[in-house]
C-alpha cells in the first residue's frame, strides 16, 4: 500500500506497545504506580470517561451524540485528600480549542475533583 493513504497520529506522539498513546503517558503511569505502591495515592485507574454532556434529540427530532472526556488517570490522592483527575498533554495539545473546551466542562461539572494536566 502505498504511505500516501497511511493514516498517523494526528498529534504526531507514538504509541507504544502497551497501549498507552504516548511515550509520556507510560512513564507517568509507571510514576503513579510507584506512588501508590509507596502509599502516596490509591484506586488508580487509566482511560477513565467523564460524561459532560448526554445524549438528545434536538426539536427538529435530530439525535445529539452526547460528550464524553476520557482522563488519561484518575486517583486519590491522600495527602490532598482529593480525587484528581490527570491528563498528560504536550503543550500544543493544551492549546487546541476542543481540549480546551473539554477540560473547562470537565473542571464545571466535576468540581469535587482537582484536574492536572502533566
């Protein structure tokens, strides 16, 4: 086939053979486990959704896909006894207006949860 038509990544990162979507993304996680495994936090988890917005049908009776933010980590993190919700971003990611877009619904609907971006 010819790479013409070979579809990348549109943020050009590299996914690796864990199934992370980035380099970054695995070595934080390995970062979190090390922390809970230390006691620092607990009840990690990876790809955790978000609903911010389900699913309608507008008045002309057109159905609405709902919205959904998919946070790389969740966890708690004892010292600040919170939930927090993580996402490893590049700095370009981070200006893009759809993330930014997301992540204010996210830090609105969910406000007992601290959002950091890594």
């Amino acid at each position: 086939m010819n790479n013409f038509y070979k579809k990348g990544n549109k943020y050009k990162n590299v996914k690796t053979k864990d199934g992370f979507d980035s380099k970054k993304e695995a070595k934080r996680f390995k970062e979190l486990e090390m922390l809970q495994k230390a006691g620092v936090i607990r009840n990690l988890t990876k790809q955790s959704p978000f609903n911010l917005l389900p699913s309608f049908k507008d008045k002309q009776g057109i159905n609405e896909r709902g919205i959904k933010y998919i946070a790389d980590f969740v966890y708690f993190d004892i010292e600040k006894n919170s939930f927090v919700i993580e996402d490893v971003k590049s700095p370009f990611t981070k200006k893009l207006p759809a993330y930014i877009i997301k992540r204010k619904l996210v830090k609105f609907t969910y406000p007992e949860y601290l959002f950091l971006e890594v």
